[in-house]
C-alpha cells in the first residue's frame, strides 16, 4: 500500500515525515510531490492507495488534481489539508469523493488515525472486491446448471443456491435452519442433498471459509483477527485451531511461509 503527500510547502512534508509513527502504518512507499504537475507524473509509474493533499497550491490546487484522479478512473482515497476553512473547498472535495478535509496545523496523533482509517476502508474495499469476484463466478456456475436441469429447482440447483449464499454471507452465521429456509426446504432434506455431494453442509461450510481464510492470509498486510472477523469466526484461537486442522499449520505460520515464497519468486 502506497502513500503520496503532495504540498508546495517542503517544510509541511519533513514535518509529517518526522512526526508521524511510520511502523505503526502499513505502507510499503510514502512518496511525496511538491506540485500537482510531479504528483500526476507519479500516479502515471505507480499505484497510489491514498493521497494527502494541500488544497492551495501555486500550479493547480488540490481539488483541480482530485478531478484529474477521478477522470482517470483511480480509486485513490483522498486526504486534504489547508490553512482555510472554506465551505466551497469542503463541499467539492465531498462531491468528488474526498475522504477526509483537515484544516491545518492538525497534530500529528490526530494526522495517524485518519490514516490509519484510510487503510481500514482500503482494506475493506479490497475484501469486498474478492468476496464479488468469486461471487460471480458462484453464480455463473449456478445459471449453467439451471439451464442444464431445465431450470427445475432439483437438488443440484438447490444446492448450489445453497453455496451462493454461503460464499455471499461467510462473515454471517449460518445456521442450517436459516439456509433451509432460503430454499423452502426443510432441514432434514438440505442435510441429504449435501450428503449426496460427498460432503456434509457443516463440512462444506467450513471447508469454504476455510478456503477464503486462505486466499485473505496472501496478503501480508491483513491482521489475522481481521480475516477471522471477515470469514465469519469472532474467536481467534477456535479459528487458529480450526485452520490448523484445514492445513497442518497455524494462520500466522501460513502466512509467514506465503510471504517467503513471494520473495522468492520476484525476479531482481
């Protein structure tokens, strides 16, 4: 995850370089641009996650760069900071998807937890995207086997509307009586279906958040309680135990060995 500060004033940049607790925060690349014109030639060679912006600057202001970033499809979470405190400059930070407007000087402390917010909500969004994506491919699979089946609800269709949900709701807890009922089946019946597939319904529950546990703990940045939390176990320790049983080895060993084996297929 990547930072950019951007403010024609090089003195305001040292100061948040120097007061800000920098391992606290999970950024791989803090850069800096001292006009809107070196900030743009930065987000053309790398990916910027969140930006900190002056508004008042000689070149172009901060808001003229923000419209430039939304034109060009970037996702980038916006920070601003100014020295005035005017409703125009708040209001069309807001309309182009500002996350924050701070008048300066801001402590530092105060300056952390924004941040710090700023990365929560990227790392929401990016669960999200994951959670969509295999959705979809979820629902592709169950369209191909309701044409297949003459769009019959049959037990195939039921259950693979089943595993959509499932994959839909993991961070929810899911009962068999509250699955059983979004099929208008009863419990006792949702239960054979899934033992007709080789797999009980707890088993293939498990087996998917599981699954997903796995995917999240690729991304070195994600806390273990937040994968936890997003695959739908609120206890750690059940969780650590329950992944070890999946996989031979605790979420921070799985994790940690994903890492190494990244490292060593970049080629330098």
């Amino acid at each position: 995850m990547n930072l950019l500060m951007v403010d024609d004033e090089i003195v305001t940049i040292k100061g948040i370089l120097r007061g800000i607790k920098w391992e606290q925060l999970s950024f791989d690349e803090v850069l800096h641009a001292t006009s809107s014109g070196e900030a743009k030639e930065i987000f053309q060679t790398t990916d910027i996650d969140i930006i900190l912006c002056d508004i008042e600057m000689p070149d172009e202001n901060g808001i003229k760069l923000l419209e430039w970033i939304r034109e060009h499809n970037y996702e980038t979470e916006c920070i601003f900071l100014t020295c005035h405190d005017e409703f125009d400059f708040a209001r069309n930070a807001l309309k182009l998807k500002g996350m924050d407007y701070l008048l300066k000087p801001i402590p530092y402390s105060e300056l952390q937890e924004i941040l710090k917010k700023a990365i929560d909500k990227i790392k929401e969004k990016q669960i999200s995207i994951q959670y969509e994506k295999y959705g979809k491919n979820q629902l592709e699979q169950i369209k191909k086997i309701a044409e297949e089946n003459d769009t019959k609800p049959n037990g195939k269709v039921i259950v693979e509307k089943i595993k959509q949900y499932i994959s839909d709701h993991l961070q929810d807890e899911l009962s068999a009586e509250m699955l059983a009922k979004q099929v208008y089946v009863s419990t006792d019946y949702l239960f054979y279906l899934f033992k007709k597939e080789e797999t009980t319904l707890v088993e293939y529950i498990t087996n998917v958040r599981m699954f997903y546990a796995a995917e999240l703990l690729k991304d070195s940045s994600l806390s273990i309680g937040r994968v936890a939390m997003s695959v739908g176990y609120s206890n750690y320790c059940y969780f650590s135990k329950v992944f070890k049983k999946a996989y031979g080895i605790t979420p921070s060993q799985y994790q940690r060995e994903f890492k190494n084996c990244a490292k060593k297929d970049i080629v330098v």
